[in-house]
C-alpha cells in the first residue's frame, strides 16, 4: 500500500490527518468504498 504502519495506527487514532490520496489507498486495500472509511463512529457510541 505505500503507507508505513506508523501512519496507519495514528490514523486510527485520529492523530494523523490524511489526505484524500492515502484514504483512496487504505480503501483500496481493504476493498471498500472510500466513503465507509468516513463514516462518523461516535453517533452510534452516543446512543
């Protein structure tokens, strides 16, 4: 994928800001629609 597993884990974290390029890549290799990746967890974790 390009992107080293460092980046990837502060992404996860929401301490790394990615671009539209890396969320294409991410997509990509976990063979979903970028759009899945954007989904806004902590709606559901409020309820």
């Amino acid at each position: 994928m390009g992107v080293d597993r460092a980046h990837i884990s502060a992404m996860e974290r929401g301490q790394q800001n990615v671009t539209i390029i890396t969320l294409w890549h991410v997509a990509e290799a976990l063979n979903v629609k970028p759009a899945a990746l954007l989904d806004d967890q902590r709606k559901s974790r409020k309820a």
